[in-house]
C-alpha cells in the first residue's frame, strides 16, 4: 500500500464523520430529551396566553417528569400542583419517532385514569428535521384567525432547560420553562392512568 492510500485510511479511521453522515438535528434532540431519564424538574409559565383563558392562574407548581425513556417513545407527564395542594396529574407529553419526523401527542385523562375523550392523542409531527435544541410540531387541524400556523415549540438545552410551550405565527402564544440544573429530590407519583406501571 502506497503513502497516499496509507494516510487516506488513517484519516478515515481517526475521522468517523467521513465515514457516516451526521445525525439528522431530530435524532439529537431525541437524545437530548432522553438524557434526562429518570428525573424530574420544577418550572414555571414564563408567558401566559392573550387570545383565549389560560389553564394555568401563575402560582401552580410545576413539575415535568422524563419517566418513561425508550428508542420509540419518550413519555413526559406533566403535574401541576394547586395553590390548595390538590394535584392535576391529568397530562402527558409523549414524543415517538416517525422515520424522519417526531410526533408529539397528548395523552390527557380524567382522575379515574380513563382517557378523555373528548380531548386526547391530539398533538402533530415536527417541522422539517428543526435543530438538536428546538423542534416545531404543526397544528394541522386548524390555523389562528389571521390565518398563522399553531403547534407546539419544545426546547431542550441540556443540564440547563426544557421548555414546552405553543407558537402562533413566529411568536410563542404561551411557555412554560422548567430548570434542568436542579433535579427535584423526591419523584412524583405516576399520572393519572398509569399507576399500575
């Protein structure tokens, strides 16, 4: 074998990026969001809705809880605590692969763990393949009334933030943020509907 070729396969061996193409950006963010497994973080609405009755008054705590980490699936439920110490454990944010694409869908029920029915497994998929710390997932059933897309923005910089929040246009509609550089002690329980798991 000649120096030429000799250097070539060195390059190729110490240089894996020659060899196999990058991640797409979505196969980052996947791994970013699964990175956390296991934990949980409080947070906090950092932007309140303006077009339509917020679900949220500002003084819940909040707590997001990465439980379930799998290559098809992530599962975030999402707990909000009431200033009279009642728990809503109704939501749950639930990321899976879609080739390409992600999806994300919402898995709401009612107290007694049955499903709602009447709003559940809504969600979209995202937006072109996005970046390793923001994907976009288009509302596709409906627009606002001045004709911008809805869906929902979700942000992930690790051991630093994770932010899930709704767009309009190229503006958020509503965001709440929650610190990753403080892990919560104490887990909370598991959702409505998955008490058994």
């Amino acid at each position: 074998m000649n120096i030429k070729r000799c250097l070539l396969a060195a390059t190729l061996l110490t240089t894996p990026s020659l060899l196999f193409a990058a991640e797409p950006a979505s196969a980052e963010f996947w791994q970013n969001l699964a990175q956390h497994c296991g934990q949980a973080y409080a947070g906090k609405r950092v932007i309140a809705r303006d077009d339509r009755p917020d679900m949220l008054q500002g003084d819940e705590t909040l707590v997001v809880h990465f439980r379930h980490c799998s290559d098809k699936l992530l599962a975030l439920p999402f707990h909000i605590g009431n200033t009279d110490g009642s728990w809503d454990r109704s939501r749950t944010w639930r990321f899976t692969r879609q080739s390409a694409q992600l999806e994300l869908r919402h898995d709401h029920r009612l107290a007694n763990g049955e499903p709602d029915q009447s709003n559940t497994m809504y969600g979209g998929v995202s937006i072109g393949d996005g970046s390793a710390n923001q994907q976009r997932f288009l509302f596709t059933e409906r627009k606002s009334g001045a004709g911008e897309d809805l869906g929902w923005q979700i942000e992930i910089v690790p051991g630093e933030r994770y932010t899930y929040g709704t767009f309009m246009g190229d503006r958020w509609s509503w965001r709440v943020d929650f610190d990753l550089t403080k892990p919560l002690a104490e887990l909370p329980p598991a959702p409505w509907g998955f008490e058994s798991e």
